[in-house]
C-alpha cells in the first residue's frame, strides 16, 4: 500500500516491516499496538487495540441510580473514585440537587489526592522504567550519587553516599539472586537509555521511596471514605457527618483527629511531590530532552472539561480551577468552550471497533448511544479469530470506541489540560510551564512531546498537592463559621423524583476528560453511558479515517532496535493509558450478546 | 548464587534485630497468631528464598494491586523484594509483549509445580474469550496454562472469587470467577474476596504462606478463616448502638454525626464476612462504617445482585422474636426524654445479644 494522509495530518505507510507488542504491559488493562517501521527504523504506521471488555453500562440497566457510582467507581481501580465523583454529578445534575460546600471541599480534596497518587505512581512505577536502567544503577559510585541528589533536590533528606550505597547493595543481591522479578526480560542492554548509572541510581532509590510513600498519600480518602482503593460516595454530598466538638464527636467520621490526620498528609505529600518527584523529572528529562518525539495531537487537538469546582455545585469555566476548552488544528489563540448536552459535540463513531450501529457513518451523542458488539477481524488480518498474528485497521480492530468532538480526534489528559490552561492564559500554569522550559533550556514547541506529557503531569501533580491544601483550609473555615453540613437528603429518596429526567456529570481524571451521561425514568437508570479519557486517547480510526491520539504520537519516532521497541512504550505510557476505562462501554441494546463472526 | 533472605535484607536496611523481631511479632499478630509464632516468622525470614509467583490479570479495574500497594505491613517493596519473586505481573514488569509472555514459559520449566498462580480479575468465556485478549489470544488460554503447572492458586479480589462487578446481571462477557473456569487445572485455590481485598489481609496471607509453607486454614467456600470468619457487624464498632437501637435515619443526621448504627441506610454488615471491623483499612486507619457509609458487601458472592444499597436488609433477626429496627428504632427516638422507653430499649439489647449468639 502507498502512503495515505488522513484529514487530520499523519502521513501513513504500511509497507514497511509490522511490530507487535501485544501486551502492552505497565498500563491499567489489556492493549495491543502494532506499528511499521521504514528502512530506517521510524514508525510510518501505528494501530492501537483495546483488547478488554467488560459491559458495566448494560449491567446498570434497572438499577438504582444512587448505586450507579458504586459499579462505575469499579470501572478502574487505578483512578479509584473519579467515575464515582462523576457518576454522582450526573445523578444531582439529572434531579437537580444541590450539594453542601463542606462535601464539595472533600470531593475536591479526594480528588485532588487522587491525582497526586495517580501521577506519581504513574511516574515510578508504570513509567519510570522507560527511561531508567535498574542494572546499570548497580556500577554508579555512592558518593556521586549523593552529589547528585543534593544538587538536584537539596532538601530531600535521603541524600547520604551511605543511603545510596544500601540501596545499591540491596539491589545487587537482588540482581544476584538471579529471580529479577518485575526486572526480568528488560531492555536492559538497549541503547535508547541513557542515563548516567548514578541518575539510575537515584531513580531506582525514588522508584522505591516513591512505592513507601504513595500509601500514605491516599490515607485522606480513608479518612474521608472509609477506605482505599474505592472508597465510598454519596448522591447528595459526602457520607461522612463531621462532628467536632458535640457529643460521640470521637465516634463520628469526621472531626478533629481525622482533620489533624488529613493535615498531616497534605503536607507530608505537598513536600515530596517538591523535593523528590519534580527535581526527578527535571533530572531525567535534562538527560533526554534531545528525545523529543510524540507529539502527535497535543499541538494540535487537544480537550480538556474543567473540574475542580471552587465553590459548590457552580460547573462553569469561570468556577473551575482545572482549566476547560477545546483547541482544534493547532490553533493556541483560539480555545473554543466544550458542551456536553450539545447533541453536534462529543459523538462515538464505530467502524473501526467492534461494535455495531444502525448507520456507521454517522456518530452517535452519549445520551442516545448505542453499541451491540460486533468481534470480527478485517479481511487483512493474519491468523485467526482467536489467534491474532496481526490486525487489519481497515476494518474493525478494537473494543474502544472512536469519540470525536465536533468530528475532530482530541487528545486528552495532563498535557492537554496545561496546552489549553497555558492557551487561556492560567497564571499558575504559565508560571509552572515556563519555568520548566526555562530550566530545561527548551523551547515550547518541546511541552509537545512524549516527555512533554510527563511533564505536564508532574507539574499538574505539584498544583494538585497544594490545591488539597487550599480545600482543607476551606474546609475548616467554613465549619469555624457554623456550617458542619455535608450531605442534603432532601432528594435522597426516589419517591420525590420525576417520571423521566437525563443529566450529565464530568470531571478531569487524571488521565483526561471524563464524563457520564443518565437517563432516569421511573426511578431506575434506563440508560448511562461514559466516554473516558482513554476512550480519546486510544481511539481506534474513525468514519473519516482520522487516528486517535496513541496512534498519532507514535508516528515518525525512531525505534533505535525493532525487536526492542522500548520507544513504543514510552510514548504510549507517556499518556498513562487504563485500559479497564476504554473498554467497558456498552449500550441499552446489548442484551443479545456479542456476536462472533470467523472469516 | 547467593540467595537473599527476608532478614538479610532488612538488616543490611540498617533495621536492628530488636525491630526485626517486631515485625515478626506485629505480622504474627496481623495473622491472628499466638506470640509464639512470632519466632517461627523470623526463622521462616532469615532462611528461605523467594517464592515464585505468576500474577495474572484478566476482566478486573487492577483495584486489587493498588491496594496491594497500600499495604502497611509488611510495606510492597518488601512483599516483592524480599518475599516473593513478582516474576510476571503486566501491571508492573518492566518488559513487554513477546518478552513478557516467554517468562511464564521461562517460569514453567524452572519451577515446574512450585511456583503460586495469583488470578487478578477473571476471564470471560463469550465471544470466544476474546473480549481479553493477551498476546493475539484469549487470556483463557494464558490462565489455563499457568494453572496447569502451578502448586496453587489465589484468587484475589471478589472478580476472581465470585466474578465482582462484569458478572453482575446479564453477565454480557460471561465472566467466570476462577474456581468455575471449564479445564482449569485441579489446583488447590484460596479466595480472598473483598472489592478490594484489604491490602494487610492480601499481604497477611502471602506473609502466611512464605512462612508457613502451606495455605491458611479455609473454610467451606474456600476463604482464609483467619480473616473471613466473622461478619462485620460482629465486630463492629458501632455494634452498641445497633443494640440499643439507636440508628442514622439519614445521611448527615443528628445520628450519623454520632456515629449510631449504619442499618436503617442500608448497611450489609450483618451478613457480610470480612476483616474489616477488626483489621480495618490502610493500615487499620478506618473502615467504611467509620466514615459514616453502609457496608455494601463487597466480599460476598454476588453482592451487585441482592438488591439496592440504600435498602435495608429486610429482617434481620437480633432484637427478638417480633422486633424489627423499625420497632426498636422508634422506641429508641421516644428515649430520648423517657426513662421508662430507655429501660424498654434495654431489655431488647439484651434479648438481642442472646438471639444473636443463637443466630450464628
């Protein structure tokens, strides 16, 4: 095949040599990316498959819309919570309630923790290991490690030649046990890492200084949900009554130990992110800022919806803190604002997925979507139905849906959310990104990068922990000044609802824009759909052929070894990709099962 | 080769023998152990290597290995680095694709019959398995030939114990919980149910199984009785109001700020089997019913399924013969300014604690 251009810019190839990983490990869930290399070993073709699917929506046919957020919050377990903050706004949004501020400074502090612990294990643990060579840590010198660490983060206080040097000796037993564990089978000898060993070093230390500290940065949803991973949610505000000076305050979910607690946190988090987490990705990224592929879509689509209302139940750009808008085309100077009840907005095309439409030429707006599966291979595609050599993209190739807004391939995400805050001129986020550049010695065309995206990501981690901060201060303000309400009931009960009523809750999770559309009639869910960020990003081609956003940052990347594509998973963990999220949609017809069709 | 121990390990931590011994006590505690095992612990730490373990995911949300993570005691990095050999886990192995699947083969000829299968999520058997597909195949196969060879198998989480949240009515992939996989392999399985597990109960009945060499004591639906053997309600700390019927009506009420009984709302404590009131979360720092929401019953068998959250069970039996919290519970509201209601509320407590005892 020669050469096409699809609508949305990427020149594709596929007559040179196909790769597969398959899987694609170091993500939530299942993928499989297939791409062809030219004679010079750059990608000139990429395919992104969604390989799970579960059928949560059809599951929450009939039921009790104030349950929805308990079965959607087990849509991921990674980003734990955010569909259930989002499944409860589109409950109060579809029966019009009203929440407490107190429940809305929780919501924001939960969330905010969220996206603190959601990046920086992304960044240590899913992603680090793109960038870092664990053996070669093992031949770095102490002493210049040391060094290392207290010019890049003078006040983190685990910086001793000794510390490194237990470390290092920890590691190598491990290494010389010969059982590598999560280790084995790297890339190890590959060319494409360049850190020096004592940077290695440093940042197999963090990797696991990095895995004792996230537990505790989510202890404040335990305290304010009970528990985590999926701690609980309430339609109507929060389930936990805040008592502090009344009686049985010391058996109550909320009061002044449990505030002290989530204090104590905020504060433990705020300083890690700052000496350990940011001077990390200036250091690596200083050794790889030449590495400047994957852009793909962030210069030029890019979507954020906004999240992180100041004040409660005020869902406008103006009232929230994380940034909303569209930019379509690359063009910075102009960001166009994002609704979701518009019908012509955010619509899902299927043909290239497998699911089946009436009409799959046409879109279809979550609120009237629909989605029979279909599991069948194109023509083109090698082996079998159940043994997949290769993927026809010309035909169906993945159980993730193709969401287009206004017909455009977006990409969504940190770095999306910091193109459209820096486009709308958000103070914090100008400051944060030019002051990263700065440092770096980079230009802006370089935030459009796979390193980019880790960046962005680091930075929105830094904002997050000081936000938690901003809410639990409000928090306590406002219970200073009497108001200890955290949940209204007035509309808790379904007998108090109307016959038919649809609404629709979104949020930013930490890999994206994220929302839930319900329909409610008779008191029971008769219809809910979810587009999720991975939704966008992993979007197979569409009905005009334009690629999704995984596909697109991985074209014209120079894989330094074929066999080794370790440049692949970069750029794809550079979008944190959660697989369980893309993949679970399925409509109000689903009923009669997927079809499965052999060649 | 040198092979690294536990106590090795934490040693050269600089963790002196003194705190050594103290996590041995602590984790013997943590498995509900008499303070003599605590030495079995350490001698099981100081001498053996790292057992391996093929950790697989089929149709699940990974809410089981983040709360892996979040383990207290022992902490992860330790689990992994010192206890077990994380030899194949796709959330977190540094390799991919054809590299990732060759080391469960790798793992299958060097330790053939001795490694443990632990099952993340379960696979479905619609659409001819392949709505989870692993390497161009259905994870099926990926899960049958590991459990073909394994010594045992964990079934973390309620997906793999009871098929969790995708087999919740219609089922639309066919999501089958391990132990009903058609062809598994007859492998010995432990369930550790709960949406998810409580992160110390998972490490708990890992750091049982490195010391003890064998699997925890289970009971008839195959759950560690160690944690599984108690309900909720049994231990909770709100039991007290509960028997003296006194209950949040709703949310944010003058009663859910003084921590009365969940039951009215709906909690599921009563028939709900976990650790939860006793070990509590994240490092025992609460629990649901502390931050004021019902139990919803996550480590049951199809907990989706028997009805809507917010409705209370409909008779659960512990105030008496004829008394439901309907009764009791109003008869409590009237105590508020009645000595004589109050004394008939404690009558109830105290047939109630007797039904209870008969109950079980």
């Amino acid at each position: 095949m020669t050469a096409v251009v699809t609508p949305n810019g990427f020149s594709l190839d596929t007559s040179g040599k196909r790769v597969v990983v398959d899987p694609v490990t170091r993500i939530e869930g299942h993928m499989r990316c297939e791409v062809n290399l030219d004679a010079d070993n750059v990608i000139r073709n990429a395919v992104s498959t969604g390989t799970m699917w579960r059928g949560l929506e059809v599951i929450l046919k009939g039921r009790d819309p104030r349950d929805a957020w308990a079965f959607v919050q087990r849509i991921c377990g990674v980003c734990t919570g955010t569909h259930a903050l989002t499944s409860v706004r589109a409950v109060e949004d579809a029966l019009g309630i009203a929440i407490p501020e107190n429940a809305n400074s929780i919501r924001n502090i939960m969330q905010l923790s969220l996206q603190v612990h959601d990046h920086l294990v992304h960044f240590y643990h899913l992603h680090a290991l793109d960038w870092v060579n664990p053996i070669t840590a093992l031949a770095a010198d102490p002493k210049a490690t040391s060094e290392l660490q207290q010019t890049v983060s003078p006040h983190h206080p685990n910086s001793s030649p000794g510390y490194f040097r237990d470390i290092q000796s920890r590691l190598r037993k491990f290494v010389e046990s010969g059982q590598l564990g999560p280790f084995k089978n790297g890339y190890w000898t590959n060319p494409a890492y360049v850190l020096p060993p004592e940077a290695n070093l440093m940042a197999v230390t963090h990797y696991l200084e990095a895995l004792d500290f996230q537990r505790e940065i989510m202890t404040v949803r335990t305290i304010f949900g009970g528990k985590d991973t999926h701690p609980n949610w309430l339609v109507g505000g929060v389930p936990c009554a805040i008592n502090m000076d009344g009686p049985m305050a010391a058996g109550a979910p909320i009061n002044m130990e449990r505030l002290d607690y989530v204090s104590s946190i905020v504060d433990r988090t705020i300083t890690f992110v700052n000496d350990v987490y940011i001077p990390d990705i200036i250091a690596i990224g200083g050794f790889y800022k030449g590495w400047l592929y994957g852009g793909g879509l962030s210069g030029k689509s890019v979507l954020a919806y906004g999240c992180i209302p100041d004040k409660a139940n005020d869902y406008s750009p103006a009232n929230l803190m994380m940034p909303s808008g569209a930019i379509v085309d690359g063009k910075l100077q102009e960001v166009f604002p994002v609704d979701l009840r518009d019908p012509g907005q955010v619509q899902e095309f299927v043909p290239h997925s497998w699911y089946k439409y009436p009409d799959e030429t046409k879109g279809l707006h979550p609120w009237d979507g629909i989605t029979e599966p279909n599991y069948v291979l194109g023509a083109g595609a090698k082996g079998t139905s159940t043994a997949i050599e290769q993927i026809d993209e010309n035909a169906k190739y993945s159980w993730i849906k193709a969401p287009r807004w206004r017909g455009h391939a977006m990409e969504v995400g940190p770095l999306a959310r910091y193109v459209v805050g820096y486009a709308k001129g958000d103070p914090h986020i100008k400051e944060q990104v030019d002051r990263t550049l700065a440092t770096l010695g980079v230009p802006l065309e370089a935030l459009f990068s796979t390193l980019g995206r880790t960046a962005a990501r680091a930075l929105e981690a830094q904002w997050a922990a000081e936000k938690q901060r901003y809410f639990l201060d409000k928090l306590i303000a406002n219970i200073k000044a009497g108001d200890s309400a955290t949940a209204n009931t007035a509309k808790f009960d379904p007998k108090t609802w109307p016959k038919e009523v649809k609404g629709v809750g979104f949020s930013e999770a930490p890999r994206g824009a994220l929302a839930h559309w319900i329909r409610i009639r008779d008191t029971r869910i008769e219809n809910y759909q979810c587009v999720v960020p991975t939704t966008w990003n992993g979007s197979p081609r569409d009905n005009q052929g334009n690629i999704g956003a995984f596909e697109a940052a991985l074209m014209n990347t120079k894989v330094a070894r074929a066999e080794e594509p370790v440049e692949i998973l970069r750029t794809l963990h550079s979008f944190d990709p959660c697989l369980a999220c893309s993949t679970h949609v399925i409509g109000p017809d689903g009923q009669q099962m997927a079809e499965v069709t052999v060649r | 080769m040198t092979v690294e121990t536990f106590y090795q390990v934490m040693r050269r931590q600089g963790i002196t023998r003194r705190s050594f011994t103290k996590f041995c006590s602590l984790t013997a505690a943590a498995l509900g152990l008499s303070p003599a095992h605590a030495q079995q612990i350490a001698t099981a730490m100081e001498t053996k290597p790292r057992l391996p373990v093929l950790w697989l995911h089929g149709l699940e949300c990974t809410c089981c290995s983040e709360s892996f993570i979040r383990s207290a005691h022992p902490l992860a990095k330790d689990v992994i680095l010192s206890m077990i050999s994380l030899d194949y886990d796709d959330t977190i192995m540094a390799a991919a694709g054809h590299q990732a699947e060759s080391i469960i083969d790798e793992t299958i000829a060097k330790y053939n019959g001795n490694y443990i299968l632990a099952c993340e999520g379960n696979p479905p058997l619609n659409q001819e398995g392949m709505s989870c597909i692993i390497g161009g195949r259905p994870y099926l196969e990926q899960l049958r030939k590991a459990a073909a060879n394994c010594k045992a198998i964990i079934s973390w989480g309620s997906c793999a114990s009871w098929g969790c949240v995708q087999a919740a009515r219609p089922n639309p992939t066919q999501a089958t919980p391990i132990h009903k996989v058609p062809g598994l392999a007859p492998k010995p399985i432990i369930k550790v149910p709960g949406c998810p597990p409580i992160a110390e109960v998972m490490t708990a009945v890992v750091a049982y199984i490195v010391t003890f060499e064998r699997f925890p004591e289970l009971d008839a639906q195959g759950r560690p009785k160690m944690f599984y053997s108690q309900r909720i309600h049994d231990k909770c700390y709100r039991r007290p109001h509960f028997d003296a019927g006194q209950f949040v009506e709703a949310f944010d009420d003058e009663g859910a700020r003084r921590g009365y009984c969940l039951y009215k709302v709906g909690c599921k404590g009563p028939t709900t089997y976990n650790a939860c009131s006793t070990v509590r979360w994240n490092g025992g720092l609460s629990f649901p019913i502390q931050a004021g929401h019902p139990c919803i019953g996550c480590s049951e068998d199809g907990f989706w399924d028997k009805g809507d959250f917010y409705n209370r069970l409909s008779r659960i039996h512990g105030f008496g013969i004829e008394a439901t919290a309907d009764e009791i519970g109003g008869t409590a509201a009237l105590a508020v300014g009645g000595l004589a209601a109050v004394h008939a509320g404690i009558s109830a407590v105290k047939r109630a604690r007797e039904k209870t005892g008969a109950d079980q």
